[in-house]
C-alpha cells in the first residue's frame, strides 16, 4: 500500500502554509526522461530563485544512511534492522531530470534538492552531506536558508514558462491493478506497520503509538482497494473489532452518510476521507 508515504505528503503540506514569498508547488509529479524512464517526484518547490526536488519519507525510527552500500537503514525500537533503497540516489536523480528541463528552455535558475523526514518520531541519525536531509518541522527554516544562498531572481514569465512547461509533462500513470482480497493486510497500521488493537475509543499498539488517524489511513486503502461501501460486518472484520455495538459506535461517530437499516445498513467512505 502507498497510504503510509501519502500520509507523510499530508503531513508536510500543513508546513506549507508558514512558507513566505512567491512560489508554485507541484504535488505528486511523474514525468518520462528522454530514454523512457520514468520519474515520480513527491514535490517540486519553483520560486524566481530556484526549484526544488523535495524526497518525503514518513519513517519511524532511528535512520542512518550507508553510502558506500548505497542503503537507507532503519533501527526500530525493538532493534530490529531494515534496509531501503537510499533517497539520495533517488533525489539526485530527480534533481539532473529537472536541471536538463530548465537549461532546456534557455533559462539559467539554479536547480536543488533536498529530502524530508515527515514523521514526528524519526531520530535522523548520521548521513552524508551529497543532499540535505532534516525533521519537517525545519521546512520552513530550510526554505529561508535557499531564499539567502539563492538571491538572484529570473523573470516571472520564465517562471511561468517552466511551471507550463511542467505541467505540460506531467503524465500520471494508471495504478490500477487487480487486487486479491484475501491479500489485502487488514486493520489500522501504526508508522512502522503493525496492527493496531481498539481500546477505549483509540486504537492502540504495542509500540505505544495511539490516536484515530491510523482509523482514516485505513479506510482510505478500504475504499481504494475493496468499496467505497462499508457495512457494519465488513468494518468489525477489516478493523477486528470483537463487539458489533462498539463498531456501530465508531460508525456513528464518524458522521458516514448511511443506506438501509440495521443488519443491510450500509456507509459510504469520503473521498477525501483523510481530511476528517
């Protein structure tokens, strides 16, 4: 599933709006370079003094990266060990597709980089110095840091010429695939994966993460993967939740607009459903 890494995006854009100036950001962008490869990068910040590739990763955890071995690794509270592609490389990827377009259009603006750690309980351990990496919480600090290294300014109709020029390249794939039902891993998911239990009106792990968004991140992959309908049964068993009153319960409060009575009672997910 892709709902953790979109949560992140969710996560970073609230940082946005503390950001002074003029800018243009572009969310989700995929693109194809000259050979055919493709290109999906999280956001593009284009102001008159530069543009920036930004990498999101919404991980918990202590992370370090290896740059000999070319490997992001995560150390979890328990002191188990995982290894992920490095986002430098990825990054920096990104970061020569977009230098190639602007120089392209003739236009001399200086093209950079930089990587995201969205979640609150990331501990950025030790990593190299080829592209910045830091908390969300440092956007809006990092983005001033770029404004005093990058002073000169290019027309506004040059701006406006890569932002069309970036729009006019931007080709969304169609992700839609068969899905299996049976494969679906169900329930609410903490930051690191695991299977949230529903206890007093939250829904808890034993990691000690705890709240309702995981109940959103959820029935958000729900609708994308199986309906935008849900019924009672359908939410106990994909959230396992033992009691059908305490399921009822959490329907109600989630204000759904609703079909049928009782047992053939069904309600339908908001589209938006992350933004409840």
């Amino acid at each position: 599933m892709v709902t953790i890494g979109y949560e992140g995006e969710k996560r970073v854009d609230r940082y946005w709006k503390e950001i002074a100036g003029e800018y243009v950001l572009f969310h989700n962008f995929e693109g194809m370079n000259d050979v055919g490869g493709s290109h999906q990068i999280d956001t593009i910040f284009l102001c008159p003094q530069f543009l920036l590739v930004l990498e999101i990763k919404n991980m918990t955890g202590n992370l370090t990266i290896d740059a000999d071995k070319h490997q992001l690794l995560r150390i979890r509270k328990t002191g188990e060990i995982d290894s992920f592609l490095n986002p430098i490389n990825q990054v920096m990827r990104h970061q020569q597709y977009m230098k190639r377009i602007v120089e392209r259009l003739g236009i001399q603006l200086p093209v950079c980089s930089g990587i995201i750690m969205a979640h609150q309980s990331a501990v950025i351990g030790d990593m190299p110095n080829d592209v910045p990496i830091f908390h969300v919480s440092g956007l809006a600090m990092f983005i001033q840091k770029m404004y005093q290294q990058h002073p000169r300014s290019i027309a506004p109709q040059h701006v406006e010429l890569i932002g069309e020029t970036l729009v006019t390249m931007h080709k969304p794939r169609d992700w839609t695939y068969p899905v299996e039902i049976g494969k679906v891993r169900k329930g609410a998911l903490c930051g690191e994966g695991h299977v949230m239990k529903y206890k007093s009106g939250k829904f808890v792990c034993f990691c000690g993460e705890k709240g309702v968004q995981p109940l959103y991140q959820g029935l958000h992959d729900y609708r994308l993967l199986i309906s935008e309908w849900i019924t009672n049964k359908d939410f106990r068993d994909f959230f396992m939740i033992d009691s059908s009153d305490k399921a009822n319960k959490l329907l109600r409060k989630l204000n759904f607009y609703y079909e049928g009575t009782n047992k053939g009672r069904r309600y339908l997910i908001p589209k938006e459903v992350w933004r409840i």
